[in-house]
C-alpha cells in the first residue's frame, strides 16, 4: 500500500472538519545518504585524525503528513541520521485551489485538473506570481 493512500482517510477527516497542521507521522525505514567515519590507511601524527566520507545506507526517515491554510495537503520527510535530510512534497495544484476558496471564486476540480472556473485571468497569472515568490507570506515564522 502507498503510503498516500494509507494517510487519505485521515486528510480527508481534516477537509470535513476544516482543520489544519500535522495530521499524521508515519515513520519507514528507507535508503538515504549518510557518512562515514573511518581510521586513515597510514598513521598519522593525531591519534584522534579520522577520515569522513559520505555513503548510502538504511536508516528512518519520518513523514510528517499537514494541512496547510494556504499551500494545503503537503508532506515533509525528515531523515533520521545525518547530514538530516529534509525533502518537501508540495502541490501547487492544491497552493490554487486554496486560493480560489480565499477569494471566493467558484471553480470546478476533478483530482488534480481545474475543469472550470470563473475567473481565468486569475488562474492564467497566478502559477508565475507564485513561482516568482510574490505575494508569498512568511509561512513559517510564528506570530509574534
């Protein structure tokens, strides 16, 4: 089973109740980069000398699965070990259509695709207003 689909029910728990934030933490075991530490071949004047290099293993990673007022459904998985790799999954698809219900322009959406909607100029501009980071709030710094 894929993990978006084992997380759904509970997406769609949040949409009915229109609540935002972190709605699921999975955790999985998968392949990411990571390093090394290893004794040098020859010695050396430091006892303590090591050499670092960077390698792929097996290690957890956690997915946190949110709800975001402005960007929507999204996920972030966090490596467990280091250099601590943090990877987001957004939708810009779902970044419109919270949009859309802000300024209160009827649409029409089926999956991933806008079938209709209202005002098109709107949906013309708007992917390059976002691209270009205008009009993008401070979304993760807290409130003061």
């Amino acid at each position: 089973m894929r993990k978006e689909d084992y997380v759904r029910p509970y997406q769609q728990r949040m949409d009915r109740h229109n609540r935002f934030g972190v709605y699921f933490i999975l955790k999985s075991m998968e392949v990411g980069s990571s390093f090394r530490s290893s004794a040098p071949r020859f010695p050396v004047e430091d006892p303590d000398y090591r050499i670092i290099g960077r390698q792929r293993c097996r290690y957890t990673h956690y997915y946190f699965y949110i709800r975001d007022d402005v960007l929507g459904p999204m996920s972030m998985c966090v490596g467990s070990f280091l250099p601590f790799q943090i990877t987001y999954y957004l939708n810009g698809h779902h970044y419109i259509e919270r949009e859309l219900l802000r300024r209160k322009i009827d649409f029409r959406k089926n999956d991933n695709a806008f079938l209709a909607v209202t005002d098109r100029a709107f949906l013309r501009h708007r992917p390059t207003a976002y691209a270009a980071g205008q009009n993008h709030p401070d979304l993760w710094i807290p409130a003061a």
